[in-house]
C-alpha cells in the first residue's frame, strides 16, 4: 500500500472544528504570527476584524481588517453583529458572527486575532474556544519591541506599555501559552500547529456553538 493511500486512510478521529483565539500583549507579535500562518497557507479560515481606526499604508480593506466608520460600527453592535467589540486605544474593534458562524459551519477550523480583553469576551461566549496567548521571553523584550515600533506618539506608547503589562498577568485565562522569540517565527507557528492537532485528537472534544 502507498503512503498516500494509507494517509488517506487515515483520518482525524474529531473532525468538529475549533475557535481558535489568538492573543496577548501588544508587541508580542501576534499580526506576524498570523500573516505567518496566512503566508504558509495553513488550511484554516482567519477571521477578519472590523475596526474604526484609519487604514495604515500596508494594510488592506477586507484582507487585514475591515475598515468601517464608527457610525456603521455602532450599527453592527446595535444590530447584534458582533461576537465581541471593545475600544483599543481610542478605537473600536469586533468580531463579525456571521463570518465565524459560516466558516465553522463549513467544517473549518476558525482563528481569530484578538485582544486579551475581546479574548475574556469570547471566553464567556464560547467556553470551549481554544485559548493560545502569544507572549515574549520577558517583560523587558516586550517594552523594547513596542518601543522600536516608532508608530505613536509618546503618550501613547506609555499607554500601551501600561496596557501591555498588564495583559501579561492574564495570561492563566488562556489554555496554552507560546513565547513567540525573536527570529523564530516558524517556531511558534509550528507549535500552534501542533496545538491545533493535539486538539483534535482529545477523547472529549471541544464542542464550540455561538
């Protein structure tokens, strides 16, 4: 028997697809590590975030975030659009349902990208998410890549420093957490690959409903 026959064979003993949250502080790299993820062509669905901060020069609309006004934002929420929404920094961020619903609904497993306060969120709405906080080897590693960020203001970079260290104290509100080091990228990426696929070899499955 070929090899290939024989991995056909063989399929994943849980085939029900998982929510997968991605979080941590500022800084820790989570955008690189899901840009990562997207570069590789990893066969998951990776939910875009509607945002009402401005466009930056590299980013672009429906493919890094949806870009809405804070009117049409305040619609979604009125509407019950959003799985979550919280203002960061100034600006308001949310999930879209629909978009998670019909993915899962399609047999994909979902990854979203979120805050760790929009991460608590989804926590109390979907308890079986898979949890995977995306940190640095140190507070101090942490401070110095927001800091050679050079994007804000200085008032601004103060704030989230702040902000940064305290979501590193949240970090037992997750299931599993990945030091993402530096030059190493494909590591991390590997290691929630291999999350993902312990995940669906669990004897009790997460079963994920919205």
């Amino acid at each position: 028997m070929s090899p290939s026959s024989t991995d056909s064979e063989f399929a994943l003993p849980n085939p029900q697809p998982l929510l997968i949250v991605i979080s941590g502080p500022s800084g820790a790299g989570k955008d690189t590590v899901m840009q990562r993820m997207k570069e590789r062509g990893l066969p998951f669905h990776f939910v875009v975030t509607a945002t009402t901060r401005p466009k930056r020069s590299n980013e672009t609309h429906g493919k890094d975030y949806f870009f809405v006004s804070k009117e049409e934002f305040a619609r979604m929420i009125d509407d019950d659009e959003l799985i979550e929404h919280a203002i960061v920094y100034g600006d308001y961020k949310g999930i879209p349902k629909q978009q998670v619903r019909e993915a899962l609904a399609s047999g994909k497993d979902v990854v979203m990208r979120i805050d760790v306060q929009g991460a608590e969120t989804v926590r109390k709405m979907a308890p079986e998410a898979l949890m995977i906080f995306i940190t640095t080897e140190s507070e101090e590693e942490l401070v110095r890549r927001l800091e050679t960020r050079k994007t804000e203001t200085a008032d601004a970079l103060a704030i989230r420093i702040a902000t940064a260290r305290k979501e590193l104290k949240r970090v037992e509100a997750f299931d599993y957490v990945i030091v993402n080091r530096d030059f190493r990228l494909d590591e991390t990426v590997d290691t929630i690959r291999a999350i993902i696929a312990a995940e669906h070899h669990r004897v009790n499955p997460r079963k994920v409903s919205l």
